[in-house]
C-alpha cells in the first residue's frame, strides 16, 4: 500500500481546511480502503470525518427528509421516516450490501463509491477512469455486467450504488459544504456521466464536504418500493434494478418517480416511462407499455445486449408490484 497520512477531525472547519490541502476524506472506508489495498487509489493524505455531526435524520421544514452524510445504511435503513415515507430507501439500502457493510458504510460514501468494474480495479487493464487517456478495455473485452444508457467511447462502467437509484427516482438533492460555503447540488447533476472524462465523477469542488441528501416533499400517500435483479441472491452488484414510486389519487396515477440501475454510467432517471403512466389508470397493459419506454436510448455492447430486455421486465414487475393492477 502506498504510504500516507492520517488526520482524525472533530469538526467541519478542521475538515475544510485538511480537504483544502489536499485530503482525501473517510468515513466507513469500505470502498476506499478496498482501493487503496488494490492500489487503484494512492492518496496521500486521509481525512477521517467519522466524528462530524452529521448523523441525524430530520424532516424538513417543507415536508421533505434531510439524512445526514454520516448516517450508517443500516440506521437510514432503519429509521421510522424513512421506512414510512420512502420505503424504496430503505429497500435500496437493504439489497445493497451485508450486515456487517451496512453498518460501517455512510450515507455519503454509498453515493461516492466508484465503479465495480473489473478493468477498472485490474491495474494493469486499460482504464480511462483510473488513468486518462489509456483507453477503455471493456469496450472490446467482455462487457456483459456494463452499461447500456450513458456510455460514451472513453467508459461503459456502470454505477454500482442501489440507493443512488432510489435518490435518483425520487430527485433528492446533495447537500455540500467547502471552502466558499455552502450549496445544494440537484441529485441528477451530482453525479456525472463519463462523457470524454470518465476520470471526474461527481460535481464536487476542491475540498468539498457532502453534508446531507435531501428528499424533496412528495405528494402523499406514495407507494414505493425498488426491485434489484442480480445472478446470486447474497449481496451481488445489479444487473439491473428498479426503484419506482408512484402518487395514485381517485385511481388515477397522479405522480410517477422511477429509476432505473445497473444499467447506466449513472443511476438512470426514466423519465419517457414517467410521462407514460401520468394520469392514466393502474393495469396490466399500462404497466407493459410504460415499461417498454425504458429502452429508449440503450446503447448496449456485444455481451449486454440482454440488458434491454431485462431492464423493461424488472421496470414493468416493479411497476406492478408498487401500483397493483384493478
């Protein structure tokens, strides 16, 4: 493991100021520290903010719900907000990962997690997001767990966060803190498709803190739930998935929120399936033909191409499952 220093902070301006300098910050560290072992990642200095008081959940003063960064999955997970308001939250956080994970792992380090890809964690593989410019080894390697939305000629590496798709669906916003103060990011600009620098993955600043994921009050009653397909049932990284919430009043859907996972560069907003299912009423065949407007858009690769087709059935069954049928 490449040397370096270690810094435990008490408070958010002494984490600033070590940011400012160039500190990595950690919590859990149940992503970084699997890369620093691998030597993908070689920071020089890290900044443990584990003791910032950053761990409440709180609702809003609008209706909506604040999780603070430092919130472990399995609190968030557990928390009596979030399970009666937006139980695809805790579903997300449920299916993402072990006990024993859950409970180590934040809030904010879930949605920073990098990319699970193989060719990315081979350090001697090429990999535009580990080393600019070297080239993308799965475009022609074996590509069958990689993206089909998003993709661009420099990266096809999916984003492995299930709760991420959650955020996502509901349009949550990152609360974040850095050296020229505070600023609240919309949760679809946060984090960033590959594009031509695959390298840059979120929309954050030199030095800056994540304080808080913010969900947006929603119409209520809202059922939602998320639906995570993989090849093993004990904490695999998605093939798919599908987290989906939906506002039905007077048996009319009147509000629809989906997203879809593992298959895109970023957890992927639908919104063609949204605008689908707006005003019309709950059924089988509604369920089928919104479904089918989640492909619009794939790109899939030589090994994926099942993809498509998985990704309109996990949308449609969860669909199903959220909104029942009459």
């Amino acid at each position: 493991m490449h040397p370096f220093s270690y810094t435990r902070v008490s408070d958010t301006r002494e984490a600033l100021d070590e940011g400012r300098r160039g500190g990595r910050y950690i919590a859990g560290g149940t992503t970084l520290v699997d890369l620093m072992r691998e030597t993908v990642e070689r920071p020089d200095a890290l900044v443990d903010i584990s003791a910032l008081p950053l761990r409440e959940v709180t609702a809003t003063e609008r209706g909506g719900l604040r999780i603070g960064a430092l919130v472990r999955m399995a609190e968030a997970a557990a928390h009596s907000k979030v399970r009666t308001l937006y139980p695809v939250i805790s579903e997300a956080l449920e299916l993402s990962a072990s006990a024993q994970l859950r409970n180590m792992a934040t809030i904010g380090g879930n949605i920073m997690q990098r990319t699970r890809c193989t060719y990315f964690r081979d350090v001697t593989a090429d990999c535009n997001k580990r080393e600019p410019g070297s080239g993308c080894a799965a475009v022609q390697g074996f590509n069958r767990s990689h993206a089909i939305l998003g993709t661009s000629d420099h990266c096809v590496a999916t984003h492995p966060s299930d709760v991420a798709v959650a955020f996502a669906a509901l349009e949550a916003s990152v609360h974040l803190l850095g050296p020229d103060g505070e600023r609240r990011v919309p949760f679809a600009d946060f984090l960033l498709r590959p594009g031509s620098t695959p390298n840059r993955e979120q929309a954050l600043r030199k030095g800056e803190l994540i304080t808080a994921v913010e969900i947006p009050a929603l119409p209520r009653p809202l059922k939602s739930g998320y639906l995570k397909v993989r090849d093993r049932q004990s904490y695999e990284f998605a093939l798919t998935s599908a987290a989906v919430g939906l506002h039905i009043r007077g048996g009319v859907i009147r509000e629809a929120k989906v997203a879809a996972g593992g298959v895109g560069t970023v957890p992927w907003k639908l919104p063609a399936v949204e605008r689908h299912l707006i005003g019309e009423r709950p059924s089988e065949a509604l369920w089928a033909e919104a479904a089918e407007q989640a492909a619009e858009g794939t790109r899939p690769l030589q090994h994926n191409r099942f993809k498509v087709e998985l990704l309109q059935r996990t949308v449609e069954r969860q669909l199903r499952v959220v909104g029942g049928t009459k």
